[in-house]
C-alpha cells in the first residue's frame, strides 16, 4: 500500500516542491510592489479592449476651445463674459452646473455680474484646489459660493506613471470633510431625484446609495502595494476616452446654438480643452495609441461625476479589487 504511494510521491516531486515555491514568490514580489506596473498596465487594457459604452445623456461639456479663446482675445475671460455663458445655461434649465475654472480674482469688466449668477443660481459648483502640505500653491474657490457650500474640490490622484486611475470623492481638511467637485455634482443631481446616501451602522466609511455601495480604497487595494489613499478615493471606472461625452462650445452657448432640449436636466461642466491651457491628463486610454494621448480636466471630471450617478441611478459597476 505505501509502496505505490511513495512511488506517486517521488513522481511528482517536481510539482509538489516547484508549486509552492513559484506561489510563494509571486506572493513576494506582490507584497514588494514589483507586479504593481503589470497590473496596471493590465486594467489599462481592460479599458481599452472592453466593448463602447452608450454615451452618459445625462451629462454636457461646455468647452472653452482655441476658437473660444480667439473669440474673447484674453485670458482668463472676463467675468461679463462669463456671467453671460453661465445665465444663458442656466435658462435652459439644466440639473447643475459645474464651472471647471479657477476663479479666484475678478476678471473685470463685469465683476458685478459674476457675483449676481453666482447669488442666484443655486445649482451651480465651483472648484477650489486644496494643498495641505504647501497652502501657498492652493486655489481658493469663489468666497460668495464657498460660504453657500457650492464649491468642491478637484484635486486628483495620479499613478507614479502619471496615468489617472483613482477618483476622490471627498477630502479631510482639518476637522472637516471636503467633498470633491464630482462628488458635489452628483450629489446635487441625485437629490433632485430623491437619492441619498445611507452610511452602514458598522461602518460608516462604507455608503449605499441608490443601486450602488461605495467602499474607500486601501493602500493595498488592487494592484497597489502602499498607495497614498489619503480622502475618499475610488477606482476611476472610465466610460470612455477623449470625445466620449456630449460637447459643445462657449460660441455655441454665447450665440445660442445649441439643440433644444440638450441641456434640460442635464449635468452641464464647464471647462477648458484648448491646448494652450494645458489642463490635460493622461488615462488609461493614452497607453491604446503609439502618441500618449491625453484628455482634457473637463472630460475627466465629467468622467468621475457619470461613474457616481451610472453607478446610483442605473446600478453601472464600481471597480473592485
């Protein structure tokens, strides 16, 4: 009885001292980090080669193109013109609105007007960018929309390859916590449809809301091996690459060129794709072409606010590890 069994032993020797060895190196190179370039590279290509998404309806980008920056000979724009984009948005009744700009100064003439839209339009976001380490390279938002709690934050995490694959939703400054300019979008859209989120009893952190439940990223989540997860990060489930969302111009907004009903209920950004700007990032989709190509702030932003409401309202998939 033990004779053909030592015999079985000795014939898968091989196998039964090479399994456990190749395992525990591949486990130790995991835990070094050292596989955390091939993972990644290989949710890249899961972007890249996974079927076209239907195009998110519920979101508009307003885009300042190199046509735009022409039409206004300056920048940044001055706040007249500014004021008018945002009025004539508004009159179309969009959900929210999202101005992807820095506006930290005036811009005159028509400093005045800007005030006036940013009093009166209870729907709209700014961003700020927050620097705990060095205050002096922050951004401060709009003071008459921060003291309104209108302002979100659009701070963002790159990879050390400089490629974008997380998503912030909120960030802790000081004792509070400050929501993420995507975050505060969605979350102004969701409550016109009623959806709120419900923290768990056992732990808070972790949120249904709606169809989805939202689970912070740990340093270790992933492919990652001791990440920064400082805030409330995600993975960022991109819908698609550069040109996914519906676009228009500011000339198209300015002289009213715009389809009906495009707007209406929409979530609106606004933001920057001239080049000149350079308010560009690198995705998951710049690794698919020969030339690393990038996409513009907006479309990123645009990107993470349509994760938050697909994933609440439709039930889309959050990336998990």
């Amino acid at each position: 009885m033990w004779q053909p069994l030592k015999q079985q032993l000795w014939e898968w020797r091989g196998v039964l001292i090479t399994t456990p060895v190749v395992a525990g190196i591949a486990i130790a190179f995991r835990l070094l980090g050292w596989l955390q370039p091939y993972e990644l590279a290989a949710l890249d290509q899961y972007f890249c080669w996974r079927p076209k998404e239907p195009t998110d309806e519920r979101i508009v980008i307003v885009a300042m193109t190199e046509a735009d920056l022409k039409r206004a000979g300056r920048w940044p724009i001055t706040d007249r013109m500014l004021a008018q984009v945002l009025e004539k948005i508004n009159a179309q009744n969009p959900a929210a609105i999202g101005l992807d700009l820095y506006r930290d100064f005036p811009v005159e003439p028509g400093h005045a007007d800007l005030l006036r839209v940013f009093e009166t339009t209870p729907n709209l976001v700014a961003i700020e960018y927050i620097d705990q380490q060095n205050p002096n390279n922050a951004v401060p938002p709009p003071r008459i929309l921060s003291e309104r709690g209108l302002v979100g934050a659009n701070n963002v995490v790159n990879d050390t390859d400089g490629i974008l694959r997380r998503s912030l939703l909120s960030l802790k400054v000081n004792d509070r916590l400050q929501p993420s300019f995507s975050m505060l979008l969605a979350g102004i859209y969701l409550e016109s449809k009623n959806l709120f989120p419900e923290p768990l009893q056992q732990d808070p952190r972790i949120f249904q809301w709606g169809k989805a439940m939202f689970r912070p990223l740990a340093s270790n989540d992933g492919g990652y091996v001791g990440i920064d997860h400082g805030g409330y990060q995600i993975f960022l489930n991109y819908r698609g690459p550069a040109g996914t969302f519906r676009m228009v111009t500011m000339t198209d907004v300015l002289e009213d060129n715009i389809p009906d009903h495009l707007i209406n209920d929409s979530i609106v950004l606004i933001g920057a794709t001239a080049v000149s700007l350079n308010d560009f990032f690198y995705t998951p989709y710049s690794n698919d072409t020969t030339i690393r190509e990038s996409t513009a702030g907006v479309e990123v932003q645009a990107n993470m606010v349509s994760q938050i409401i697909s994933a609440v309202e439709d039930g889309r998939p959050l990336l998990k590890t």
